[in-house]
C-alpha cells in the first residue's frame, strides 16, 4: 500500500503478534456497531435525510412547545408556599432601587425628584406595587444620603423577561442626573446585564476548527467532526426544552449542556475518523474501515458517553429539581452526540470515502530516531520508535519516581482546594461598571453589606390578632441580625412577615450561620406552644438550605458516581486493577482542578486575565457540576487510551511493550481531543456570567492535568509496576 510506511513494515516484522491484530482487524467488523456502521454507510443518504428531518423537527417543536427556565431550587418550601397563600402581592420577585443623593434626601426637592422617578416604576407590566423610601422605615440611611425604594413583582423572576428588566434599567439610568443617582438591584437585573451564552459557542466552535485542521492537516477531516458536534448538541438543546415539562431545567443548563456536548462530540468524532483513516491507509474499503472503526473506536465511544451520562445523572442523587433538570439536559445533549457519533458520521464517511486516506498537507514537526534500540529485559528489537513510545520507556524504566513526582504536583495543585468557601454569587461579584454592581455597592455603604442577603421570616397564625412580638423579638436578639423591619399581617390575618437584614453579606460564610441558627433553634424556641408556625425563606436563606442539603447527599452521589463507573469499565476491559486505577486517577485529576479554581477566582491569583475582577467563593453548586463532569469526560482518554493497550496485549501479551504503542498509537489524537476541549472550555471564561466561568476553567484545567501529568506520566508508570495484573479478573 502506498501509504504505510517503512516504520510499519519493519514493525510488523519485528513483531509477530501484529499478524494476529490484523487478523483481529478483519474480523472486527462482526459486532453490532460495526453492523449498524455498516448500515449507515451503505444507507448514507437515507440516515443524513433523516437526521436532518429529525434535528429540523425537534428544533420547531422546541420553538412552539418549549418549556420555560426554571430556576428555582425546588423541593418544598413551606415559607414561600405560606407567602403564595397569603401575601400574593410579595410571592413574586423584589428588585431594589438604591437612591444616592448628594443633599440629603428629606429635602422636599430631593423628594419631589425621586417621586417622579418611581413613576415608571409604578406603571411598568408585572409589578404590583413600588415603596418609596418616604413610606417605609428604615428605607433611609443614618447620614440621610442613600435610601432605597422597592419594586415589587406579581410574577417569579422566571417569567420576567430580560427585555423587561432592561426597560427598568433604562428607566433607573434616564432618571439618574444632577447629584441623584438611581440604580436598580436584583437577579432579574443581574441575568439582564449578564445573560447566559452568547458568543461562547461560535468561539468554541472556531478554536475546535482550528485544532483539527492542525491534528489533521485536511479541511475535510475537520469537518466531519464539527458538524457531526453541531448535529447532536442542535437535537439535545431541543430535548431540553422538550423534557423541561417532566424536568424543569434551569437558564444555565442549555450553556452547560453545549459546553459539555461540543467538548465530547467533537472529541468523539475525532476518535472515530482517526481510527476510519488508520483503517483505510492499512488497506482496507470504505465500508470495510467503517464496520471495523465502529466495532472498535466505535465501542469506546459507547463506553466513554456512558460514563459521561452516567456521572451527570449522578446529580439525580442529590433530590434538587435544579440538579435533576440540568442532570437530564446534559445527559440527553450527550446522548445526542453519541448518537451522531455512531450513525450520522459512518454515513458522512461514506460520502467522503477514501479521500480521508489522503497524506495530510500540514505536517506538525515530528522527532523520529532511525536508531535502532534494544530492550534488554526482553531482547526485542524497536526501529523508528515515536517520541510517545520512547517517553513510555524513559517512564517505564523508573516507574516508582514517576509515581512520586506526579502524584506530588498534582496533590500540591490541590491542596488549596483544602480552603475552598462555596456561596451563590451575589450582585458584589457582578462586574464593574454594572447597574447591578452600583445597586450593591449604594446599599452596602448606606445600610450595610447585609442587606443584600434579606430573609424573609413568615409565620402562620393560629387566630387573627395573635401577638408576634416574642417571635420578633427573638429575631432581632439574634447574633448577626443588624435590622429587622416591623412585622406585616396578611390582608386575610392568617399570617405574619418581616424582614430580617444580616450585619454580614450574601457570600460571607457568618451568613449562613445566621440563617441556620434561625432555622434550627431561634424560630422553634420562639414559637414554642404559641401555636404559630415560623419558617425563613428567600433567595438568600433558600441558597443555604440547598448547599446544606447538598453536602449531606454528596457523598453518596461521589460513591455511586465512582462505584458505577468502576463496574463500567471493569465489564468493558475485564480488569478490576485498570477500573481502581481508573477511578483513583480521575478523582487526583478532579481535586487539582478544585485547588486551581480556589487559587483564581477565591485567592485572586491570575484572577484578572480569566475575567474575574474581584476575590469571591466559589458558586455553590460548581464543584458538585466539576465532579460529575469531569469524572465522565476524565474516563474518556482513559477508556480510548487503554482501548489500544489492550488491543496491542491481547495481540503480543506484552504489557510493557503494550503500554508504549498503546501510547504511540493515541498520542496524537488524544492530545488533539484535550487541546480541543480546553479551547472550548476555556471560551466558556469569556462570558459574563461568573459561575458558568468557573465551570468553564475548572473543566479546562482538569482536562490539561489529565491530558498531561496523567496520560502521560501515572499510566504508563503504574501499568508497569502492576504487570500482568493491570489484566486480571
């Protein structure tokens, strides 16, 4: 054949079992993936129309029957279900408008002013009523220079739209001029400014481009893998929608899912044409090299989206309608891409046929040795090995060192993760120059940084005119409670509220100590044998209540996520040793990502060139998203990598020797698959939204740790030190 090379030939002489992985090759094809490859590149047409068709389909019912976002944190909330009931016109969304005068605020043309300013307020779609600062108390600051107003919404800020919001912000700056300053506060202000996506997925998209091109030299082989991604994320974004009637999804999980999707799927795609082109040049038909790819890069696929799948679902553990909406939005956008990957490409090959076989124009620099080299514990002679197959060796030969020194860097990188602060970002997170971010800092220098953590206390009362006053007396007492505001009842007089303002801020952890001491022993004491029922709720207190629930079931979700991706790859590669290895290496991988999120955006090292301008915990639920995440996508380059050592064992028996070609035989493509997925993960910083930010470089870093000091250094050393027993059940 014209395209195998002199290294091959002398390869295949010097090693006899490469006889028998031909022979392994030919008969590939059998298995039911290398059947429906071969159905799908014969029926090429038919499964292109009908992918097509469908995407087309699931895009339109997507636009007419779409479910909306939902973003709340779900399970049941007997507060905001008491306020529902009882205070219709605070069951909506509350958004501040901050006042900052330059005279002082009772002074009646600084009064006349703000008045006329609440009057587009008042008339705005949605919002139930606004009270000035004149009408309230405690609404104007002890200087007499900062007051706020509240807007007060009869819809939840899901069903708020962003145009809305805008036309508040515009209403808030129009009014702002000659030492009065207006600026409106809230988490329908903040989405507003900061919407989810973007430009994100066009830039991932680009930069996936542009790696393939250079791994493949050929714009055809780049191709492939981009629109095989955009197929599959286009038809899983629909599925979103679609399922959010059975499982509300919230706002984030469409750029969580096309993050993921875009990563894996060109990724999976990638493995699969590397793999067909491989086939072709060593002599093998279009349909042949499609039946024989899909049987074996095909079957690795399949495992490594389940593992993926199987880690997102993983968060169903944790009983949160949040987790379990964006747990299915990812998993079905996975799904999607494996789908694409196993039916849509074999036929895309089949319009391509052996063109893919081509010599590459753009060649990346190679170092070759035409020195032949003797492994003297085998006495086998190697000629032309690569540069993968020479550093296995320089590992392999003090395997224990290796250990050491990885395991040493990578446990250094996650040893900040040792400090890691977790809360919900608030408006002091929001960028500079925000309306958002004025709003906060107005509030915070007028009352306090706590009043941008309010908690709603609400009670039920067992008669109409039952006295609050213990209970409120109780909550103002509280260590940590710098105001409370005067106790409202219901218009029905079944019920009571107030409001309670922490002497801390929303990300400060003495916040959520105020919020659990009332929760667990203020408000039980208080209300003991009055016959009234108490509860604290709110965003801020609802936040609280979901990362207390979520630390009691993490580990459990860390235990079934490990357990059943364990017993995944020990049915796949029949080893229990390759499965604990597996496992062990993923979960080092994992906790470095956390220590460099806590150095960047907690610590603030290098915190301005990934978008993050001030020092802030890390959001509640990202380390719960990176785990289950990167524990699928980490067991991806193990399941590929350790596909084609055990395809050179089983065709030589020789795990050193395996360990080494196996390395060979993928270095090129996996380094393409991480550098990939670290370009998209890394486009996902450019947002402006700083949670999915975080993701976005968690996942990137994990992604460079595992493509690096795992692939290239703990594999090969531990496969050596076990052996034999790397293959053992």
């Amino acid at each position: 054949m014209s395209y195998s090379t002199t290294g091959r030939r002398s390869g295949r002489r010097a090693d006899p079992g490469a006889d028998r992985q031909a022979g392994a090759d030919r008969q590939a094809g059998a298995g039911p993936l290398g059947t429906i490859g071969r159905a799908c590149y014969r029926h090429r047409w038919i499964t292109l129309l009908t992918w097509i068709v469908g995407v087309a389909c699931l895009i339109t019912l997507w636009i007419g029957f779409g479910a909306p976002a939902d973003d709340s944190f779900g399970g049941s909330d007997p507060g905001q279900v008491m306020l529902n009931a009882h205070f219709h016109r605070q069951s909506g969304d509350t958004l501040t408008l901050a006042i900052q005068s330059s005279a002082p605020i009772s002074t009646p043309a600084v009064r006349t002013r703000i008045t006329r300013a609440l009057v587009p307020f008042e008339q705005a779609p949605g919002v139930s009523g606004v009270r000035s600062p004149y009408q309230g108390i405690g609404q104007i600051s002890s200087d007499g220079r900062v007051a706020f107003a509240t807007v007060q919404f009869s819809r939840p800020s899901a069903q708020i739209s962003n145009a809305e919001a805008l036309a508040l912000i515009n209403d808030a700056s129009a009014a702002s001029a000659h030492g009065l300053t207006f600026s409106l506060g809230g988490d329908v202000v903040d989405l507003a400014e900061n919407p989810y996506g973007g430009p994100t997925e066009g830039i991932g998209i680009a930069a996936a481009a542009i790696v393939l091109l250079i791994a493949f030299g050929s714009l055809l082989a780049m191709g492939l893998p981009v629109i095989t991604a955009v197929f599959g994320i286009g038809a899983g974004l629909s599925l979103i929608a679609l399922l959010g009637h059975i499982f509300p999804a919230p706002s984030f999980s469409p750029i969580i899912a096309s993050m993921i999707g875009l990563g894996v799927g060109v990724d999976y795609a990638l493995f699969i044409v590397t793999r067909f082109r491989e086939t072709v040049r060593s002599g093998s038909t279009g349909e042949d090299a499609v039946a024989i790819t899909m049987s074996t890069a095909g079957r690795s696929v399949l495992t490594a989206g389940a593992t993926v799948a199987i880690g997102m679902l993983g968060l169903l553990v944790l009983r949160q309608q949040l987790m379990n909406g964006v747990a299915i939005a990812a998993a079905a956008t996975v799904a999607m891409t494996v789908l694409g990957a196993l039916t849509l490409l074999p036929a895309m090959l089949g319009f391509t046929g052996l063109r893919l076989a081509r010599p590459s124009r753009l060649h990346l620099p190679r170092r070759a040795s035409a020195v032949a080299r003797r492994d003297e514990r085998r006495g086998t002679r190697y000629a032309n090995r690569s540069a993968a197959e020479r550093w296995a060796a320089v590992v392999q030969r003090r395997p224990v060192l290796a250990v050491l020194a990885a395991t040493v860097a990578i446990l250094a990188l996650a040893a900040p993760a040792l400090g890691m602060q977790l809360s919900m970002p608030d408006e002091s997170a929001q960028a500079r120059g925000t309306m958002g971010y004025a709003s906060y800092a107005t509030m915070a220098r007028g009352f306090g940084p706590g009043f941008d953590a309010p908690l709603i206390v609400v009670a039920s009362l067992p008669a109409p005119g039952t006295s609050t006053a213990a209970l409120a007396a109780a909550v103002r007492t509280t260590p940590g409670v710098a105001s409370v505001t005067p106790v409202v009842v219901s218009p029905d007089g079944k019920a009571a509220m107030l409001i309670a303002y922490p002497s801390t801020g929303e990300q400060n952890p003495a916040t959520d100590v105020v919020v659990n001491k009332l929760t667990g022993t203020v408000l039980p004491r208080a209300t003991a044998g009055t016959g009234l029922r108490a509860y604290v709720t709110g965003p801020n207190a609802g936040n609280v209540a979901f990362a207390d629930i979520t630390g009691k079931r993490l580990p459990w979700l860390v235990a079934i996520v490990v357990l059943l991706s364990m017993l995944l790859l020990m049915v796949v590669f029949r080893s229990v040793a390759v499965a604990i290895k597996a496992a062990v290496m993923n979960l080092l991988s994992i906790s470095a990502a956390y220590g460099v999120l806590v150095l960047i955006v907690q610590h603030g090292w290098l915190g301005g060139l990934f978008g993050f301008g001030e020092k802030m915990p890390v959001t509640t639920w990202v380390p719960i998203f990176l785990f289950v995440i990167l524990f699928g996508l980490s067991m991806d380059y193990e399941v590929f990598l350790l596909s084609r050592i055990r395809e050179h064992y089983d065709a030589t028996g020789d795990n050193s020797a395996a360990v080494g070609r196996g390395l060979a035989s993928t270095a090129r493509v996996i380094s393409a698959a991480a550098a990939i997925m670290v370009v998209v993960f890394l486009s996902f910083v450019l947002g402006a939204n700083v949670s999915v930010k975080q993701v976005g470089l968690g996942l990137a870093v994990a992604v460079l740790i595992d493509a690096t000091l795992v692939r290239l250094v703990l594999v090969p050393a531990v496969m050596e030190l076990l052996g034999k027993a790397n293959w053992w059940l």
